[in-house]
C-alpha cells in the first residue's frame, strides 16, 4: 500500500499492484484497475516514486531485472 493525499488532506492508503495509470489533468488523477479514479495532492512524479518503492520492497522489480538478465545471458549463449 502507499500512502497518497487527498484533496480534503486526508491520507488514504492504496494498494499500488491495483493501479492502472496515474496522470496529470493537471491534478494528479489515480485510475485503478477497476475503474475507480482518485484525485490527489501529490505529483505525477511522487506517485510513480511510491509505487515503485512499493514493488522494490515486496521484490517485484528486483524480479524483472533478474528474468531479464537470465533471457540476455540465454540468448547470448545462442540457446
């Protein structure tokens, strides 16, 4: 989950794994998976930044560099 303002400056928690797209109109707008949109405080950029620090630590980043180091090191050997 990561924390994201919302314009009344409550803090809301979201799970970042449901978030479709963040886009700036230009407030930030939050759109999930399921349609549901959020409008917050924070930028564009913020946003990005906390949903990637959420995937660094549940390892879900760690995980991609690592299945795309294996496929380099397989295509390199010709295999």
């Amino acid at each position: 989950m990561i924390p994201v303002t919302k314009f009344n400056r409550s803090t809301v928690y979201v799970n970042a794994t449901l978030v479709e797209q963040v886009e700036s109109t230009p407030d930030t707008v939050i759109t999930l998976v399921n349609g549901k949109k959020l409008i917050v405080r924070e930028t564009v950029e913020e946003v990005l930044k906390r949903v990637e620090g959420y995937y660094r630590r549940v390892g879900l980043i760690a995980v991609q560099v690592q299945q795309n180091a294996e496929e380099t090191d397989v295509s390199e050997q010709g295999i």
